[in-house]
C-alpha cells in the first residue's frame, strides 16, 4: 500500500467517524430529551480551546469535571497520535 493509499483511506475514515459522531450525538440528544422531560433538568457541558486555554461552559460542578477530565484525554491521545505518526515517518 503506497502512502497516498494509507493517506486516502485515513481522510475517508476521518470523515465516517466524523459522520458517526454527528449521529450519536443527535440520537443522544433525542433519547436524553425524551427521557429528561419527565425530570425536567438537563445536564451538559462544552470546552472550546483556543490555543492551550480552555473554556469550558457548563451545567453543573460535576459536568465541568468531566468536560475537563474527556478535554485532557483527548488532547493526550492527540499528542499520543503525533507522536506515533512521527516515528513511522521516521521524523
């Protein structure tokens, strides 16, 4: 497989996991709604980074600690995937 092939089906498979997030998250919101009516609170939360500074908006104290908590495992396996990416090329 040459690396415009790898690199190919890397964009691709990009765009399939992006497509099948969007639809988990629409199908969560739709079956958490459905389901919080009854209760009638919701719980969420939200972290934009702008550079390093992280901003994160939320519902509650517990739903900050995990935006904060999915924020700072996302960006290690970022820099896990960098990482990889930079010793197969061998830079």
């Amino acid at each position: 497989m040459s690396l415009v092939e790898a690199g190919l089906i890397l964009i691709f498979l990009g765009f399939a996991l992006a497509v099948v997030g969007i639809l988990l998250i629409a199908a969560s919101a739709l079956l958490s709604s459905r389901a919080r009516r009854e209760e009638g609170r919701i719980r969420g939360a939200g972290v934009v980074l702008v550079g390093p500074i992280p901003i994160v908006a939320a519902t509650d104290r517990e739903m900050v600690k995990w935006g904060t908590l999915l924020t700072v495992i996302a960006a290690v396996l970022f820099l896990l995937l960098i990482l990889l990416s930079a010793s197969l090329t061998g830079k």
